[in-house]
C-alpha cells in the first residue's frame, strides 16, 4: 500500500507538470516543450531504483495519454491492465490483480503535494528552482527543486531530444529515484475523448470517497 500511495503521488506530480496551462518559463526547452501542447502520446518505461544500491526495484511498461488542462491516462502493458485515469475531476485507479478500483478527487488527490501547486496558472519559477544542467549523452538536461520544503519529491530532473520530452527522473525525499522514459512520442495527436472516462469493472472492490 506504501508503494502504491508513493507511485500515485509520483503520477500526480508528473501530469500535473505536463498539465500545466501556462507554458511561462525562463528555460527555452521547457517553454518550447509547454508551448501550444494541448495533447500527447507516447510509450513509456517506468523504473524504480534504489539509490544506495543502484537497484532497480521494478521496471513497468505502457502507454501515455495526456489531454489538457486535467485529463490523462496510463495503459500498462506491463504488469498488464493496469490503468491510471484522470477524468478532469477525479483520478482512477484500476489494479485488475488485486481486483480492486482505488479513486479520489483530483482536488483532494493533489492537496498538500507539488501536484497542487503546479497545476495553477503560476509560473513554474514560483513554486520551483529551474536550473539548466547542460547537454549530456546528446539530452538537453534541467532541474526543478521544489521551494516548498515539505515536498515528497526533493529534485526533479527533466532531458529533452530537441523540443520533445525524452525523460524524467525523480528523486524522493528518501533518495529513491523514480525514471520515466518516453518513447514514439506524438505530439498534438487526435485523441479520442473515451479514453479519460473510467467505469469500473463489474465484480471489483471500490475504494475512495
């Protein structure tokens, strides 16, 4: 359950990034990258490593939506059928192991985190410290340090190819490092709107308020 509440605070704190409605960023490939972006597709593989070890504790593999502002979904692939929906008012999410639909209100679910103050029309500079780390392996590297020192998340570090995202990585109060890798990614694509609605299995256990 502990693993499951941090991964879900991790998602909320990526999309509400990618969700941001206002692209106002003195760093030009993050500009770039926000700018005139209403929606995105594209695989991805999710690792958890372990940074007194360099283990990785789990590699998972699927599919991304992002529809702006507030809608979103990941179609795992690997472990199969999971799914993380967010349908403009509440964030949904399917573990068909376990049988069981866990969900919340996007506002209760981003109250208190870094979620919540990216998702506002701010610019990123009032909430983060954005630092430009150069060029490494041919990626355009920046930083984000949340300001707010109660955040579960102490650095974020986002790489461009050019203008497209290609990578996060994220690195948790407890030194664990959480990497998202962005493959065949499509920008502006048409995206069909069922794809950010979410109706329950039948025959599941429903969890949330």
């Amino acid at each position: 359950m502990l693993f499951r509440h941090l991964m879900f605070t991790r998602f909320l704190f990526l999309i509400s990034w990618l969700t941001l409605a206002a692209p106002v960023c003195a760093e030009p490939h993050l500009t770039a990258f926000l700018d005139n972006l209403y929606t995105l597709q594209a695989d991805f593989i999710q690792t958890v490593i372990v940074n007194n070890s360099r283990r990785t504790t789990r590699t998972s593999r699927g599919t991304f939506y992002l529809s702006r502002p507030d809608r979103f979904r990941w179609n795992y692939s690997d472990p199969a059928g999971q799914e993380v929906v967010a349908d403009g008012s509440r964030v949904w999410l399917y573990n068909p192991e376990l049988e069981q639909v866990s969900h919340k209100s996007q506002a209760s679910a981003l109250r208190g985190t870094p979620a919540l103050l990216l998702s506002s029309m701010a610019p990123i500079e009032q909430h983060f410290q954005v630092t430009s780390l150069g060029t490494h392996n041919d990626l355009e590297w920046i930083r984000l340090i949340p300001k707010n020192p109660d955040s579960e998340v102490s650095r974020v570090d986002v790489a461009f190819d050019g203008n497209n995202l290609d990578r996060f990585e994220m690195i948790d109060a407890f030194g664990q490092t959480t990497r998202f890798m962005f493959i065949h990614v499509q920008r502006n694509p048409r995206l069909n709107p069922r794809l950010f609605r979410f109706t329950p299995p039948p025959a599941v256990d429903i969890l949330g308020n």
